[in-house]
C-alpha cells in the first residue's frame, strides 16, 4: 500500500530528488533529515512527478510522530498532501499526460520531496489554472468540507448548518462553500483576545453567525433561531462539552458528523437527543473516503472540479500562508507547530 | 392526535365501559380511578373495538407519571396496548370488519379500558389464532425489536449482533428473533445472584453468548470473537459506561441504535471510533417510527404478519405474565412497578 522510498547512501553527480526523510518516528524537527533520493524510471503504471508545493497539515505532524491512525512503513518521507507537474508516464498511463497538474488521493505518498514515482491509482489531475498554493492545499481540508456538506444532509439554500472550531482550514472552506450555496452557516469558535477581528474574518468569508462557545449555553441562541432555522447538519471537530452544547440546538433529525477531536474529549450525547429527537452521529474521514473510491474516480474528479470552479471563480480563497524553501523545512515545522498562528506552512520545491 | 373522552358523571343503568382514568399526573395508585365510560356510536370513520387484554409497560407508567415525551390531553385512559375485537365499525370502515382482532399502531389510546371508540388509522388487524398475551403484548416490544434486526445494518445468517439488557421485553425478543434468522446475538446482562438461571434462561430463548457487563472490558471478549464476527450492530438500551464498553466491539462501520437509557446516563463515543472506525449512532422509537407511517401501512402490515407467524410457529414465545381483573388492577401497578420481577402484567377486561 505505501511506495517504499530507495535512498541514495553515496553521492551521485547528478541528482535529480531530494527529500524529508524520517527512519523513526519522534518530533519532526529530530527525525527528519533532507536527503537524496533515487527516483526509478516508471513502470507501465507508473507517474513521475515533480512536486512544486506541499503543506504541512497537523495529520502530518502527527504521521511523524507515529500518532496517526495510518503509519508508513519505515523509512519513509513525509508529507500527504501537495501538487506536482507530470514529468513522465509508464506505457499504460492513460488518467494524466506529461505537464498535467496532478495531485494525491491517497495518504501516504510522501510529498515532502522534489520529484518521486507514485502509481497513477494514487493520482488525480488537477487544472493548471488555479494557484499553486490552492491546488497543494486541496486534496485535504477543501476534499473534506466539501464530502461534510454533500454526503450526510440534503441541503438547500436557506438551510442552516452548525460547525465548531470554524476557524480550522476545514472550517474556513465550510463557510465558504456553504455561502457558495446560499447555505447558512453558524459557527463557533473559542473565545481569545482577538475575537473581533477573527469574528470579521469568518464574515468576510461569508460566515453568517459566529458565536463563542459560551453563547450556545446562552439565551441568545432563541434571538440567532428567529433569523434561521435550526441547523440540519453539525459539524465537529472538537469532542466534549463544546460538541454535547451544539449538538442541543440540531433540528429534529438531523446529523452531526465528527471529523477531529481537537478537545482530545469523547462525545457524549443524552439518550433523549437519540430516541426523541433522532439525531444521527457518524465520523468523517477524508483518507478513508477516497480509498473506499480507489476504483472508482467518478465523485473524486467531479469534487475536484467543482473545488477547482469555486477557487477559480474567487469563491473559494486560497488559506493564508508561508512559503518556505525545502531547505528551510525546520523553520516551516516550528511554525506549522505554533499555536494560534492561523498560517498553513507551504514548503516550495 | 388524542382521542377524547367522556367520563360519566351520572349513574346509568346499562353501562357498556369502564376505564382506568386519570385526571391529573401523578404516581399510578394515586391518580388512577376506575370510572365509568360512554363510548359514542361509530363515526363513519371508527371503530368500536371491546378490549380483550392490555399489559402495563414501563412508559405507560411514565406517561401516568407525566414524564413521558409523548402526555395525552387530560382526563385521559391509561394504556397505549393491547388487543380488541372489533365490535361495529363506521360506514367508511374498510381494513376491519366485526369480529376481527386488533392493535393499536399508535401510542396514546388508552388500553385500558373494557371498551372503546377508536379511528380505524389508528388500529391494525392481527390474526385471531395467536394468545391473547401475545396479540396485546405485539405492538410496543415486539415491533421495537424487529425494526431494531431490520432497519439499520443488513443482517445475514452468520453474522452478530450485541445488545445490553438483554433481559428487558424487548431483549428477550431480539434474541428470539435473531435466532429465528440464524444471527448470532451476544447478550450482555447486568450480574446478579440468580445470573446462572438468568443465563440458562436466555440460552433457552436462543441466546448464542450471554455475558455480564465486567466481561465486555475483560481478555475473555477475544475468545469470543474466535467464535463468531464482530458484530455489525449493538442495541443500546441502557446509557452510560455500559454502553462505551460494548461500542468497542463493534465491527468498522456497525452502528449502534439506542432505545433506551435505563442507567439514565447520556452515551458517550470515543472520537477515534467516530472517525476510524466510522461507526454509526442513531436512536430508535416505535411510536415514531409507526407515526411516519400513518397513511403508509405496507411495512406495519408485513411486520405484525411476520411477528404473528413467529408466534404461531413457537419462535416467539409470549413473554412471562401475569393476569388480572380490570377491577384488581392496583395490584398490577403495583407488580409493575417492582424491580427485577420479569413479569410482565396484564389487565384482562
């Protein structure tokens, strides 16, 4: 399932792939080296890509460290997500040509490096013509906002959603997709010193409603439900009390799905909600869903277009962040790691 | 939505009805009086219908007690099932005729009573040939359990399914149908010191593996599981730590479906089995479920035809009863009322 990576123990004169490896699990800034790699020519179903741009996602922090749900096998570059330019193709390539944009649909594939051979299954195109930065941060957080407002409710336009930690990169896309679609957004985020300005950010990007998480225990939440109906769907990215509170005001029968638990806390949910109000919970994961889909790439594609018409059309605006040339990756990490900064990390190849 | 009554004030000299009537809520003993009922002619549209039998539920205790979440419109009968035989019906009146047996398909009839005025919406014909204690005890556990095995993960021979309480009504009839469709069924009970009959007694009804509550969080669930699959749905009727413990031995992608919370503890669900797992919860309410079919009776049809031939094929065994007179019935509340009995009672008119 994991392309296993070749490194080059002896200098070469010519080397054509660097890259971030880790041979042990342990704080990014301890186990990564940059190195160079041996990139084989294709096989028949083979891509080679040139990386230009890859993130640095909380995910791939915690692959790193040896915390995630998934755990390539060792040594292994790292990275999940980001986007290339098709180099070269095996004879039975057929998805992606030379000088396409492509990007990953599987995790794993270790795009923390300049060029690397991944198999065309693990693939999509992307157009050429959004930035380089939107399309090296689209395959995770917009992927996910995009499955959390399509698969779970039937929404409409007037329809009502709630979100927690709507600040996040995922919850930044739910708002904007959600405005895209005359959907009406409530969201919540923890309260800090510079609320207000955070409050006229998710406006701008055309958050309805942002609350504090102390208002959902509040009576203004009666005033907010006189402007808009009660919300169909939830989303949580939190766990603990923050979710049990907003999951009070979902309308009859509706769903909250779960797709991070930031508050390192279960969900706890009264059996009232479950029998008498048939809510409905279920979790969310982006990895998952597009394995589920290796066969398949009719709702991937479609997604990326839709995706890729909402960045070009200045719906959907690309996270604010930091280049930084593959050399420089420990600077990128220690920011990537800060707290509160609200700036995606974006290693340039 | 609630049948009125007329109580009757003034003696008469053929009086055809009586029925347990309370007019305020408060605890069973106190409130409930035996009174005297007119029972009007049929409308073109009801359905006289003498009350053969009607048991004492849990919830009809609630609803007397006023803390159930659905309260009729006081003064009301107490009772929301039983059987009757359909006495005259109204010139519209096509699913029943005279002599007939019927249930109620929704909640709020008031059962308990000698006889009564009904909309023919509101009854279902059961076949004649089954137990009285059978018919009148249909409409509420049985129904529960069947739409629990039918409606929420596609169950084949072979496959499992774990369930708490298993000796409450409904647990009982989960596992007698389960071993009707060859499902295996792991039935958690709480320990006791008559567990070892207890036991016995549900291997008897077709339990395949009953265990305590202490032995969900023991190495002994690996054995078990070299016996049969994880199972791909767990019935929740209790709440709290319990409930935890059993979701951990879901299958990926089970669900869990609550219809109670005996422990009166919310549900609490670990993050990672949400998303990782991708679990599934939902919650579960007969009422509701036949509401939703009021004009759509195809499936209510199928159900109590299915749970009928069970019946009548001894793979559903009437539960435990005891019965008495209309006129004893404070004995019965009382009997009702009393932890761990495992009888249920039944007011015979």
């Amino acid at each position: 399932m994991w392309p296993g990576i070749r490194l080059l123990r002896r200098p070469l004169s010519t080397l054509s792939a660097r890259g971030l490896v880790y041979e042990k699990h342990g704080e990014p800034l301890q186990v990564l080296r940059l190195q160079n790699l041996e990139v084989p020519s294709p096989g028949d179903y083979d891509v080679r890509v040139k990386i230009l741009a890859a993130p640095i996602n909380p995910s791939d922090i915690n692959m790193v460290q040896g915390t995630y749900a998934l755990l390539p096998e060792l040594p292994a570059v790292g990275g999940n997500e980001g986007v290339g330019v098709v180099a070269e193709i095996g004879n039975h390539v057929t998805s992606v040509r030379p000088g396409d944009w492509v990007i990953p649909v599987d995790a794993g594939l270790g795009t923390w490096r300049t060029e690397g051979l991944y198999n065309e299954s693990s693939l999509v195109r992307v157009p050429s013509d959004i930035p380089v930065v939107g399309a090296a941060t689209l395959s995770v957080n917009p992927c996910t906002a995009y499955r959390l407002l399509s698969d779970y409710e039937t929404l409409r336009p007037g329809d009502s959603i709630i979100q927690n930690a709507s600040n996040s990169s995922v919850g930044q896309v739910v708002i904007q997709i959600a405005a895209s679609l005359g959907i009406t957004t409530i969201n919540v985020v923890r309260d800090r010193s510079d609320l207000s300005s955070l409050v006229q950010r998710l406006h701008d990007l055309g958050a309805d409603h942002v609350i504090t998480e102390d208002v959902l225990r509040k009576p203004e939440m009666k005033e907010l439900f006189k402007k808009c109906p009660r919300p169909k769907l939830a989303l949580n990215c939190v766990g603990g009390k923050s979710t049990t509170e907003m999951l009070r005001h979902l309308d009859y029968g509706g769903t909250m799905v779960t797709y991070g638990g930031m508050a390192k806390q279960p969900v706890t949910i009264p059996v009232s909600a479950l029998i008498f109000k048939n809510v409905k919970l279920c979790g969310f994961w982006v990895t998952q869903w597009k394995r589920d889909r290796a066969h398949n790439r009719e709702e991937v594609t479609k997604m990326i277009r839709d995706l890729s018409d909402l960045i070009r059309r200045g719906k959907l605006v690309t996270p604010p962040s930091t280049e930084w040339p593959l050399q420089d990756f420990a600077k990128a990490m220690r920011d990537a790691q800060t707290p509160f900064l609200s700036r995606k990390q974006i290693l340039i190849m």
